[in-house]
C-alpha cells in the first residue's frame, strides 16, 4: 500500500504544469541566440588563448635552437618561410621583424650554455631572411609554396573523384584545416628537397666542366711552354751550327794550296 501511494504522487507530480518563470535548479534552459553568440566569443577566446599559449611556447630560446636544428632540418630550412615562421604572404617589414625577435632569442651571446648550437640556429634565420629580402628570390620561393598548394589541391580533387566512383563518403583527411596546411607545408618541402638536389646536381656539372677546362688550359700552356723552349733551343743550335761552319770556312780559305811535291831524290850507292 505504501509503494502504491509514493506511485501516485510521483505521477502526480509529473504531469503537473510548472508555473510561469518557474526554472528547476540544475536543469538546463534553452539556448537563446545571445546565449549561443555567448558561447561562441567563449570558445573563440579559448581558441586564442591557446594559440597565443603554443606561441609563448614556440618563443623560447631553446626550443628555437631545437627547431632550427631538429632532424630533418636540413630539408625543412630550405623553406625561408618556415625557418621565420611567417606566412608567404607576409610583408617585408613584417618578415624583418620576426626575424629580428628570433634571433635575439637565439644568439650565441644570449646563449651561454649552448653557444655553437646558438650560433648555427643564427645562421640558418639569417641565411632565411637574406633570401626573403632579395625580391626576385622571395617571389621564387612563393611560386614554390604556390605550386604545392596546387599539387595538394589536386591530389585530393582526384582522391574525391575514385571515392564518388566507388559511390563513397567524398570527406577525406584535409577537410581539416590543420591537416590540410600539414600536407602542403609537406609537399612544400619535397619541392624545395627537389630544387636543392636539382642545384646540387648543377652545380656540380658546373665544377666539373670548370675542371675539365682548367685541364685544357693547363694543357695547352704545357704545350706553348714545351713549343717555345724548343724552338729557343733550336734557335741556339742553329746559331751554333753557323758559327761553327764560318769557323771551318775560315780555316779553310787561311790555307793556300801550294800544288804537289815530287818525292826526294836519293842518290843510289855503290
């Protein structure tokens, strides 16, 4: 009897109309629109708030010097780019002040207790913001990040394209933006990995062919030098010959020729 009765009240309770205004404790309201744009200044404050954090992490001294010197970075700092961290849209004057922010924070003198390191983390923002500053070869280096923008753009068109044949989920992995921006800084690299050996490989021809000529060379004053060392001595033997053939002339024309002698006559004994 006393479980039938608690049953009644709860479902007379249930079914009763809360009066107007009335809000439970602990329950949820209905988002209204100012509630929603509230939650949205929210999340975009939060989402600021730690990309303002990633960066106060990535501005330290040692974690600077890490980067620029990481595994792989010989292929990663050929992107001038990527080494200053601006983007390839960035200005002059903005390229020049973030170089001049890192390599404070990088410099030898600032750097006691790891001073080559320092000093090669130097380098590589300097050689980055000495290639940036020449217009001709920063236009160069956004032609390059431009192209793998296109390489990636078109890698996943064609990716969707086999998926809607095979009648699948068209999504693929760079729908996200970070993903998306991890595969074109990827392709970017590989661009620049490809121009470096492509120069390599120029360079050495070059040298090569520098060599081969500087052999020519040497080879031919080896020639000229032996032709005019002969051609002296031939000179000095022929000058010789011909004072020797004046000598023997001389001796000869000194000598007159007094006709022939008849033997002497003995007288016979007996």
């Amino acid at each position: 009897p006393r479980f039938t009765e608690l049953l009644r009240n709860y479902n007379s309770v249930k079914i009763m109309s809360a009066p107007a205004g009335f809000k439970p404790f602990g329950c949820p309201t209905p988002a209204s629109s100012s509630t929603s744009e509230s939650e949205q200044r929210y999340r975009s404050f939060y989402s600021d708030l730690k990309e303002t954090e990633r960066r106060d992490a990535d501005m330290t001294s040692k974690h600077q010097i890490a980067r620029l010197l990481r595994p792989g970075a010989s292929y990663a700092n050929l992107n001038p780019f990527q080494v200053l961290q601006v983007e390839p849209t960035a200005t002059l004057n903005e390229i020049k002040k973030k170089y001049r922010k890192l390599s404070i924070l990088v410099h030898p003198d600032k750097n006691h207790d790891d001073v080559d390191r320092a000093q090669q983390a130097f380098d590589e923002l300097s050689k980055a913001c000495k290639v940036l500053e020449n217009e001709e070869a920063r236009q160069k280096c956004l032609e390059v990040v431009e192209e793998a923008e296109e390489i990636v753009k078109a890698r996943i068109d064609d990716r969707r394209k086999q998926l809607k044949k095979e009648k699948k989920n068209t999504s693929v992995d760079e729908d996200d933006p970070e993903k998306m921006k991890r595969a074109v800084y990827v392709q970017t690299m590989k661009l620049f990995a490809d121009m470096e050996r492509k120069r390599k490989q120029r360079d050495q021809r070059d040298m090569e062919e520098r060599k081969r000529t500087r052999e020519m060379e040497i080879d031919e004053e080896e020639k000229k030098k032996t032709q005019k060392e002969w051609q002296k001595n031939f000179e000095e033997s022929r000058e010789s010959r011909v004072n020797s053939w004046k000598d023997f002339q001389k001796g000869n024309s000194s000598k007159k020729f007094k006709g022939l002698k008849p033997p002497k006559h003995k007288a016979e004994k007996r």
